[in-house]
C-alpha cells in the first residue's frame, strides 16, 4: 500500500508542475499582461519597462518559470489588483476557501445521501414507476444549467416565500465567533447554535442548486453498477444458497458496485469547484469560486494564479485519496 501511495504522490507532483507550466504560459499570452494590470491607465514606454524589470519580466523565459516556480512554492503570488487591491493573494486564498469548502461538502452530502440510496433502489426495480421517474430526475439535474437553478430556488424559496436566506453566509447582524472560517462549525464549537442555524439556512439553497450535477451523475453510475452487479454469477449463487437479502446487498452487491461509484464521487467534488463559481456569484457566497471570476473580470493575475494552482492541487488531492480508497475496497488495483 505505501508503494502505491508513493507512486500516485509522485504523479501528483507531476500533474501541477504541467499545470504551472501551462498557467505560466497562458498568463504570459494574454493581452497586455500583468504590468498593465498593475499600471493601469498610468502606463508609460518608462514606467512599463521599470515595472518588467522589477518583476523579472525581461529575463528569458525559462528564467522567469523558474522564479515563478520558486515564489509559488514559497506561496509568493504578489499583491492583489482587483479583488482586493493590496492584499496578498495567497490571503484572499486562505481566507475565502472554507466558504467553498463548506459549501461543496454539504452539497456533496446532499447528492451522495440521496443519489446511491436511489440508484440501489432503482436498479432493484428496474423499469418501475421509481426507476422511470428517478432516471428523469436525474435527467433534469444534467441538463438544467447550474446558474439558471440557482436563481430559480433563490427567487422561489427566498424571495417569493422568504423561507431561507437571499445570499451570502450569515445574516450581518448576528454577532458570531469565528474560529475556523467554516461558520456552521464554528457554532457548534462556540455553543453558539443561532450562529451554527443560521450559517446552516444560508448554506441550504447554495447547496441544492450545486449537489444537482453531482447527484445525477452518482446516481445513473450508482443504478448502472448494480444492474451489472445484480447479474453476476456469484449474486445468483448466493441467492441459491440461501443467504438473506442483507447479505447479499452488503457483501456481495454494494461491495463491489461501490468501485466505480467511488472513482465518480472523487471526479464530482473536483467538479464542484466549477459549479461553485456560478452558485457562488448567485449566492454572493464569498467563496473561491466567486473570487475567481472577480479575478477574471478585473484581470488580476496575482488572484488568477493561486486560485488556479490551489484549485488543481486539490483537485488532484481529492483524486489522489480516491484510489487510495479505491485499493482499499479492491486490493486488486494495487497490483496494477
């Protein structure tokens, strides 16, 4: 298992240093650069080419992925320019990430917790009532945009019948301890369950328009692994033997079903990161996402290049405990 580990960390390392390089090279195309971002309007022939020389632009290319390699790891991305004008961009980083990660975690609960129950049960009762309209949902959740659902529930359910919150993460009003950036968490370690409800309602419709993809996909994945599952030799021995169906679903059709539903709950919550960029601007959520496209829109390099690496980092991270999960269920992968 250790070796095994060890060979997708080093494989790891390998997928962001390409990243860095395509990062390095895209920033480095686009029109006008980072200098003009930092000028602005101010821009002159002089003050340009003072500013190319301060920040390195004018050494050779190689040199310059060197130096931008050697900052990054040292978590040196620069001043921000539009985001936060000022501010570090590693901080904006830091401080804005247990927004996401909140906000995908409680929409991955959402979309695991009903998608697998449901895709079992519809593979159970295939071409039943429940398959049929479980299949359509699942249909609807693909093909209904994320942004367009998000407005959808916020109109209804916050505007029209003022059941949860309209956007952001806390009503402004409360006067809550923060302790870890995660605010559902931080109520409950404070006691402060007003705080923890609150931040919980916020999180509710964000939530349910983000899980939507997620929970479409689990569950045709979850529902097509288990009609397979169900139709193998050693399901139907085990029928023949006797056993119990808890049995049978535990150790003989979950079990192995799980394989690639695993794989596809890892590749979704790499996902989440580009849904949360549309929920999250919908929702005034201050999360990464919604950072990122301020980043975009106000061409701040320095924001761009964090939020990105960071992205694909955790992005492989998340893959990364995924086959090690995957080993651990079928110990057969090891080998390979």
């Amino acid at each position: 298992m250790a070796r095994y580990i060890v060979r997708r960390l080093i494989q790891m390392v390998g997928v962001v240093l390409v990243l860095s390089v395509l990062l390095f090279a895209w920033l480095r195309s686009l029109p006008g650069g980072p200098v003009s971002a930092l000028l602005g309007e101010r821009a002159t022939p002089e003050t340009r080419a003072a500013l190319e020389a301060e920040l390195g632009l004018d050494q050779p290319l190689w040199m310059q992925y060197v130096k931008f390699l050697s900052r990054a790891a040292s978590g040196n991305f620069g001043p921000s320019t539009g985001v936060l004008p000022g501010t570090d961009a590693l901080k904006i980083f830091l401080d804005r990430l247990p927004a996401t990660i909140e906000l995908s975690l409680f929409a991955m609960i959402i979309a695991v917790a009903l998608a697998i129950p449901l895709g079992y049960l519809a593979a159970r009762r295939r071409g039943s009532a429940l398959d049929t309209s479980s299949i359509v949902v699942s249909l609807i959740g693909v093909a209904v945009p994320v942004f367009f659902l998000a407005f959808l529930l916020k109109y209804v359910f916050a505007i029209e019948l003022h059941w949860l919150p309209v956007s952001g993460r806390q009503s402004g009003g409360l006067d809550a301890t923060r302790v870890t950036g995660f605010f559902v968490l931080d109520g409950l370690i404070t006691r402060e369950w007003d705080a923890a409800l609150d931040a919980l309602a916020h999180l509710v419709l964000p939530a349910v328009a983000l899980a939507t993809i997620p929970f479409a996909v689990i569950f045709r994945i979850t529902r097509a692994s288990v009609l397979e599952v169900l139709d193998e030799d050693y399901v139907r021995t085990a029928e023949a033997k006797g056993l119990t169906n808890r049995v049978i679903r535990g150790r003989h059709v979950l079990r192995n079903a799980m394989l690639p539903v695993v794989t596809t709950i890892g590749l979704q919550i790499g996902a989440l990161l580009a849904g949360a960029v549309l929920t999250e601007r919908v929702f005034s959520f201050g999360g990464i996402g919604e950072a990122l496209a301020l980043s975009f829109e106000q061409r701040d390099y320095a924001v761009l290049q964090v939020l990105i690496l960071a992205a694909a980092a955790i992005y492989v991270l998340v893959n990364l405990i995924v086959d090690v999960l995957y080993a651990v269920i079928d110990p057969r992968v090891r080998t390979r």
